[in-house]
C-alpha cells in the first residue's frame, strides 16, 4: 500500500508540472456556486442570514453574482452568535473526528470542526507537499512539531515528535534524532522559534552538523528574520542548498496550509526586498520598508477576494471554502488580514523587464499577504516594519527575544523591547543600534526606545507561547 501511495504522490506531482492554471480558477468557480447553493439550503444559520438581508439563493448563478450579492461574514458574525449545530450542514453535530480553536486574540473563539474523512484526506494533501517541497519519499524525515498546543496534523511519511512550546524538548530531540535522518523539518512561529535558536545558543547545539528546513506560521515575518534564522541554523539564505526556512498561513475555523511559501516565491519577496522599483508594479506598491509574504493557493480548495481593495490593490481578505465534505463551511469570511491578489503573468514581466532569470514563476495562483487589518500605528508605519528591524543587525537581535510592545505616549510612540534570558549589559548599545534601524516616524517626535530584562519584561505574562502576541495597544499602560 505505501508503495502505491507513492506512485500515487508522484503521478500527482508529475500532473503539477502541467497545471493550467485558468482550468483551475474555472473549476473552482465552479465549486463555489455550488457549495455556496449547498450552504444557503443546508446550514440553518446561514439560510436565516440570508432570509435576514432578503437575499434570494436561487438569484445567484454566476461568481458575479456572488460577489454583488453574498454577506460578508467575520468571527462575530458566527461565533457565538448562535449554537454550533446551527452553523453545521442539517444543522447537526456529526460524529468528530477532532476541533480546532482559533487563538481567540479578538476575544472570541472559532472552531474549526473535522470528520474521520476530513482527517485522512487531510493527511494525504500533507503527504504530498511534504513531498513536494522536501522529497520525504526518499529522504528519511524527522517532522516537529513545535505549535502551540492543539495545533496537530497527521502524515505518515514522516516522524512527527510534538512537542508544544518546549524548547528543551525540540533542542533535546534534534540532538538525540537528527542524526539518525536525513533531515529535520521544525514546524514553529517565528517567536517562538527565535526562543528555540536562543535557548539552543546557550546550551551548545551545533545546527550546522544538520539538514535542517524550518516552516513558520501564526504571523507575518520579515526577511531580515528569515535571514536571520537561516544564519543561525547554518544554512546558505540565498540558494537553500543545506535547508528550507519558510512560511504556511492557515486559519483555525478553515483548515491549516491554506497559503503557503515555495522556494520560488521565497525568492521573489527576497528580490522585492532588495529592489522595491522591480516587482512594485506586480505586487502592489505595499504599504511600509517590508514587501508582504507571496503565497501560492490552490484554487480548488479556497475562493480568495480581496474586499475594498485601496489604489494598491491591497484590501481584506475573504475566503469561501470548497471541500463539499466540511461539516462547518463557511462562506466570504473575513479573516482579518490585508492581502492582494497576484497576477503570475506580472510577475513573470516584472522578472524579464529586470533580467531576474533565475526564478520559476509558479503555475499555483499567488496572493501577497501584507499582515493583519490592525498591523499598521498610528503615524502609518507597519508592526511588520518594526518587527523586521529587530533582525537587521545579527549583533544586536541575538541580545533580544524578538517580543516587543508598542504604545502611544503623549504625542509619540514609545518601544518596549524584552531582552532575552539571560542577557547582560549593552543596553544603551542595543537601544541606539535599533533605533538606527528602524523606520522613523514622518512627523512627530522620535520614537522613545526602552529596554527591559526577561524578568523585568512588564508584558511577560502574555508570553507564553501559548497565545498569540499582542504588538500594540494603543494607549500607554506605563507612563513616565
């Protein structure tokens, strides 16, 4: 049977090569006419939103339509705001296989619910881009999983340690493992990983002697941090010959891996970050320093819209889920994060017009993910920015932890960086050298800077790797 599988993965892989990529975009249009058609007639939840805002399922014939038509729901739109069963197809609980929780950040759960079926078939599309992005068929592979708590998957092709946010536990594993594979996969956050890479510092584990690929989720990063971690594991942050650090963006309530990086994609946010003037006119002229992450998507799986997009094309991104097997769908559901869509063709331009040979465009549609609704100050700068510019300087972001905390105070803005474990001195070395680093303000009073110890850290009780981090909010908690 695994060799099957196999055969399976490779003809599968084989046929990607040949992807038409509009085939792919019609089918799915396809597929979301008829779950939407399956939605309004089978979720009492839904059928009574519609009945609620007078719309009529059955005047809804095109994706036109759709769009013109169809509400626009977010989290408290749905959770909470009636019974479980009543957002379920026939409205009912079946039998579960497993719920996941959302991280309730903005103070409400969502849940995403699974069946037996769900799982397997889930297990198989792991399997194949575990394949597809580390050859896991022919190399022996050690997969680890250092999410929060709660966030599990299945893949039989691998060995899966879980290990929560344990970093002694994923230090201990790649010392006792690693060599007995021909490569490690760490699956984390990038907090959490920068946790992990300074915890492995002090006790000595040499990362280089290891083929090492790192996939990073829950939030946005920078390429200054993913220079940075790929530095740290000794690894080769242009060309990815020793190992892989990349990102997967799910969503609790809709599946996990609805985005994900390639190498390929890696490679054009890492040319839009060194040449702006390039790869602008593709991916939108992007708000703040640091280019949005560029996913690729399958089609058949996710309707994706961008609703209001600004004069960039950026707007807030929406999804509508296809799999005619999920017992919780959901329909144009606002995630919370501001995206634009992606032509390949421009892209492809953009990269001729520059003389970039060197990069394969993906024959999977793109999407460029620029951060959370809520990521931006007020001044207009980016959380994404600030995040970046802890990494700029490999010197002064091994001195800190990477959780920091941003707050209004008076007319300004003050930083309030957490050092990490056990750093000692340097302080004023860090603070001036950060302060370089960062985007200044256009108006107004520079940014005050403040450093604190681990200990002394006054936001460390929400830094439990547990929880999502919260970068800002708003008014000071601490004022002088």
């Amino acid at each position: 049977m695994r060799a099957l599988d196999k055969l399976v993965r490779r003809w599968q892989l084989k046929a990607m090569e040949h992807i038409d990529t509009a085939a792919l975009v019609r089918t799915g249009n396809r597929r979301l006419l008829e779950r939407f058609q399956r939605v309004a007639r089978d979720v009492p939840a839904y059928a009574a939103l519609l009945k609620t805002r007078g719309i009529l399922a059955e005047k809804i014939r095109t994706p036109t339509d759709f769009q013109a038509l169809c509400p626009i729901l977010d989290k408290q739109d749905v959770f909470g705001s009636v019974p479980i069963e009543q957002l379920c197809v026939g409205g009912r609980l079946g039998p579960l296989a497993g719920v996941l929780t959302s991280s309730g950040q903005g103070g409400r759960f969502a849940f995403g619910l699974s069946t037996h079926r769900q799982n397997k078939r889930a297990a198989k599309a792991i399997e194949l881009a575990m394949e597809y992005a580390f050859g896991t068929d022919r190399c022996r592979t050690l997969l680890i999983n250092a999410l929060p708590m709660g966030v599990r998957f299945s893949c039989s092709t691998v060995t899966v340690a879980e290990t929560s946010v344990r970093e002694d536990m994923v230090c201990a594993l790649v010392e006792q493992f690693s060599p007995s594979y021909d490569q490690t996969v760490l699956v984390t956050d990038p907090l959490f990983c920068k946790r992990i890479l300074d915890y492995s510092r002090a006790t000595g584990l040499e990362w280089e002697r290891f083929k090492i690929h790192v996939i990073l989720g829950e939030e946005t990063f920078g390429e200054a941090f993913r220079h940075y971690v790929a530095s740290r594991l000794g690894q080769d942050p242009e060309r990815w010959t020793r190992g892989f650090v990349g990102s997967s963006m799910g969503v609790g309530e809709l599946g996990l891996n609805l985005f994900f990086e390639t190498r390929e994609t890696v490679r054009i946010r890492q040319l839009a970050y060194r040449r702006r003037d390039v790869l602008s006119p593709a991916l939108g002229d992007w708000p703040g320093r640091v280019p949005p992450l560029v996913f690729v998507y399958n089609p058949m799986r996710i309707f994706v819209e961008i609703i209001e997009p600004d004069m960039n094309g950026f707007g807030a991104l929406a999804l509508s889920t296809l799999d005619p097997s999920l017992m919780l769908p959901l329909i144009r559901y606002r995630t919370g994060d501001r995206a634009r869509l992606v032509s390949n063709a421009e892209i492809a331009h953009a990269l001729q017009r520059a003389g970039e040979k060197g990069i394969a465009i993906p024959k999977l549609p793109m999407i460029a993910v620029a951060g959370r609704e809520k990521d931006v100050l007020p001044d207009g700068r980016t959380l994404l920015d600030i995040k970046d510019a802890l990494y700029a300087r490999t010197d002064l972001a091994d001195g800190l932890s990477g959780a920091f905390r941003v707050e209004t105070q008076g007319s300004g803005l003050c930083l309030h960086l957490q050092m990490r474990e056990g750093a000692k001195g340097r302080q004023n070395n860090i603070a001036e050298g950060i302060a370089a680093c960062i985007p200044h303000p256009a108006s107004g009073p520079p940014d005050r800077i403040e450093l604190w110890t681990y200990d002394a850290f006054p936001f460390g009780r929400c830094l439990d790797y547990e929880r999502k981090f919260n970068y800002y909010t708003g008014a000071s908690l601490h004022p002088d």
